[in-house]
C-alpha cells in the first residue's frame, strides 16, 4: 500500500471515527430529552391528580360549611326571635329588664293581695 492510500485511509477512518462520536452525542442528547420529557409528564400528571384531589377536598369541606353556616344562622335566627318576644331586642336591654323586674313585681303584689 502506498503512503498517498494509507493516508487516504487514515483520512476515511478518521472520519467515519469524528461522525460516530457526533452521533453518540446526539444520541445521548436524544436519551436526555426522552429522560426529561417523560419525568415532566409524569410530574404534570402528578400535579394534575393532585390538584384535582384538593378541588375535590375544597368542595366536600365547602359543602360541610355551608351546613354548618346554615345551622348556626338557624340558631342565631331563633335567638334573635326569643329576644324580640322578651323584649330583649332593643340596644337599652337593661331597661327592658327593670321593665320586665317591675311588672312581675306589681303581678306578685296582686297575687298576693288576692290569696
């Protein structure tokens, strides 16, 4: 073999050598992005499901709240309805009190002026 064809060879072999290490490298690169890209989507997929457990949680405990809501103003309703039949429900309550004190006091009086 001449010198001319051993460096010709050399040159090919050279070659070919520089484009298999560019396509390990691509290659390489092809696997990351694959790597990458398949750990996002599981990632979103897990933050999906997340999120919608927590919409789901939200919701149940909105329900309950709302319960809870509509029970209480229940209650405060009929509060409210007992104070105003005890005449309880203006912002002078003491002076309802003595009110209220001096008519059971004049009621006792005339029951005992009857017995």
């Amino acid at each position: 073999m001449t010198n001319s064809k051993k460096v010709s060879n050399a040159i090919d072999s050279a070659e070919v050598m520089s484009r298999k290490i560019w396509l390990a490298g691509l290659g390489a690169y092809g696997k990351s992005f694959d790597e990458i890209e398949s750990q996002y989507d599981k990632l979103n997929s897990e933050t999906t499901r997340m999120f919608d457990k927590l919409v789901s949680k939200g919701e149940k405990l909105e329900a309950r709240t709302k319960v809870e809501f509509k029970k209480k103003t229940a209650v405060e309703k009929r509060v409210e309805e007992v104070r105003k039949k005890l005449g309880l429900d203006s912002s002078d309550t003491n002076a309802t009190i003595d009110e209220i004190s001096q008519k059971v006091d004049a009621l006792t009086e005339a029951v005992n002026k009857i017995s």
